[in-house]
C-alpha cells in the first residue's frame, strides 16, 4: 500500500470518475433532466485548502426530496437504518419468560450511531440515508430529538428494527431483514447524496445494504464522493466491502471476520495480519480485533493498539464508535497514534454503556490515559 492519507493538493481536484458504470451515468442523466431546482455552490476555501480546487459548478437536485438544504462537515451513509429497541433483564435464557427492567429505542443502523457520536463530541455532522414506514418515521424523530441533522430520502418499504436482549455483561442481538429499495428511489439517494457530499469534508459509508440497492452501491458512491472533493471512511462487510473497495477509499475498518473473508484464512492476531492488511486496495486501514484492539496500516506506518486489559459489556456499536474517532482524527490530521489512542477508548467505552450504540463521555476520557500503542 504505497499511497498515503495525506495526499498532495492537486489530487483533490475535482476530476471524471473512473469505471462509473453506463448505468449510473443514465440515472444522473434522468435525475437531472426531471429537476428544476438547483444546488448553490459555496466559494472555495481560504488558505489553500485542497478541496477549494474542486469544480464548484450548480449540481440539480432531485425533484422527491423536499426540505431545507443542510451542511456538514462529516456526511454519514446508512442506506438500511434501524430502529433499535434495547431491553435490559438480569440474566437471558433461551427458551424462558423473562422480566424487562427497561427497554430504549434509539435511532440505529451502524452510520446513524457514528452521526449521533460525532455530534456528541462537537463534530458538524449531517446523516443522511433510506428510511420508510412507521419505524422509518420513528427513526427520523429520533434523531430530531437528539438534534442531530439528518437529510433521509423517504421509501415506501418498512424500516427494520433490531432488537438487543442485555444482561450485565453480554447481549444477544436480533435483527430483522431491511426493506426492499426500488429503482427510483436508489435514484433518489443517489442524486440527494451527489448534493449533500460537495458540502462534506469526509463522507462514512457503514453497514449493510438493503435489498433493491446494487451490491457495488459504495464502489459508486466513494467514486461520487471522491469527485466532489470529499474523503471516505468504508465501514460494510462481504460483496458490498469487495466492491467498495474496488474504489480505493481513503479509510476502510474490517473487523477479523471481515478480514478473513477478504483474506480466505484469518490472521492470528494484529501483529500478525499487517502483511494482509497492507494487500487491501485502501489509503489507510484499521482493522478491529475486539479485546486485543485495533491494527492500523497505512502509507506513514503500522500500528497496534489496545488496553491492557479488556473490558466487559455489549459489543455493539464499539465498532462504530471507532469509525467516529478515526473520522474526527481524519478531520483533524492528527498523528496515528493519537488517532488510535481515542478510537480505542471510544470504543471500550461504548461496549460498557448500557445502551447499544452509546457511549458516556466522561468513561471515554477516563479511559484514554491507559490506551498503549506499539509502532509494528
């Protein structure tokens, strides 16, 4: 893996897209010629910046999505949202009635918890995505609640629902299949993320994707993204990750799951998977290994990074809460290692909140001091 984080100024110019398929260059087409309304450009950036050497020209908005235009400098993708329902009991059972002591919803789906983290720590976020039906609303409102800006093309489909069951220090999970996307809505998403991305400085693309959205669907948008000036954190797993991939994004974090299946055999441990790591078409990865943390490999280096002694509750959305810090340390340009240091933290932190997809900030900066990270 030779290309690097930081890239010169010139590669950020705004250029054509490489292999867009035909197919998709006739969605824009049909996209445009049925609008009548127009996105501003924004003057580019004092000071040098890369991104203001993109091409600024108007771009045309879709004709099905109403509301107000919303900027951010971080743009979330979570094209099969989810409405998460949490019920905590004592201890769970199979087969066995149990009492609930408490159930919380939050608006989920891996993008939507990274939107909802990032606008906790003070990152402009917009979060955008498929959403449809009672649980589609349910989501939408949710978000409202928490004040978190989100731009979602609505779709005639139900939203699915994932539901976790957690004890004190596990959790069993269960998610429901997604909707069916229809060719116009795809066409839709694609053309409200066209316009909301030439407002984003890095764009995360996470998760999985529903029926009806084509398996290439992030190889096409980190291309989208890539010419509207913008970076990319990819976040997904088996076709969708592959095809992804195919793109070259500028970040990209399999778990070791993920990683075997890209791989065909899985890695001992981070130290040994950074000759397989650094075979993977992307600027930087980092790849999670649950207790024994996170590897990172990219063009200034490879890193490990852990606590030295791991933490008890429910994984999910640690995963995303490490795309959260890895996104604002991107921001940023921090060095790797503080990178590494809070997207480690901010991980532990939130496998020991007691709902999924959360994380109490005040645990996250006690846990910072004990992060250690080894230069491989």
């Amino acid at each position: 893996m030779a290309r690097g984080e930081i890239r010169e100024a010139s590669r950020w110019s705004r250029r054509p897209v490489d292999g867009l398929p035909d197919d998709h260059l006739i969605t824009y087409a049909r996209i445009a010629a049925r609008s009548s309304r127009f996105h501003t450009h924004r003057e580019p950036a004092a000071g040098g910046d890369p991104r203001g050497a993109r091409d600024q020209r108007a771009a045309p908005l879709p004709d099905p999505i109403d509301g107000p235009h919303v900027t951010g400098r971080v743009l979330t993708v979570t094209l099969n949202a989810a409405l998460d329902v949490t019920y905590h009991v004592a201890a769970f059972t199979p087969g066995a009635t149990h009492r609930v002591s408490r159930v919380d919803e939050r608006a989920g789906g891996k993008g939507l918890n990274v939107a909802r983290l990032l606008h906790a720590l003070g990152t402009p976020v917009v979060a955008t995505g498929l959403a449809g039906g009672a649980c589609g609303a349910r989501i939408r409102s949710l978000l409202a609640d928490q004040e978190v800006p989100e731009a979602f093309v609505p779709i005639a489909a139900e939203s699915r629902r994932t539901v976790v069951v957690a004890e004190p220090d596990t959790a069993t999970g269960l998610w429901e299949p997604g909707p069916t996307v229809t060719a116009d809505e795809w066409d839709a998403f694609l053309a409200r993320f066209t316009d909301l991305v030439r407002d984003a400085e890095v764009a995360v693309l996470s998760g999985s994707l529903p029926s009806g959205v084509p398996a290439d669907a992030y190889r096409v948008l980190v291309e989208v993204a890539r010419r509207a000036g913008a970076r990319t954190v990819l976040d997904t797993s088996g076709d969708p990750l592959r095809h992804g991939l195919d793109a070259g994004p500028d970040l990209v974090k399999p778990n070791a799951e993920e990683l075997a299946g890209l791989t065909g055999h899985a890695p001992p441990g981070p130290a040994a998977a950074v000759e397989t790591v650094r075979a993977l078409d992307a600027d930087a990865v980092v790849a999670s290994f649950g207790p024994e943390g996170l590897l990172a490999v990219t063009g200034e280096g490879a890193w490990h990074a852990y606590l030295p002694h791991p933490v008890a509750g429910n994984p999910t959305g640690a995963g995303d809460a490490c795309v959260a810090a890895l996104t604002r340390g991107m921001i940023g340009r921090h060095a790797w290692p503080d990178r590494l240091t809070e997207a480690v933290a901010l991980s532990a932190a939130a496998v020991r909140a007691p709902v999924a997809g959360s994380v109490d900030l005040a645990d996250y900066r006690h846990l910072l001091p004990a992060v250690i990270v080894k230069e491989l």
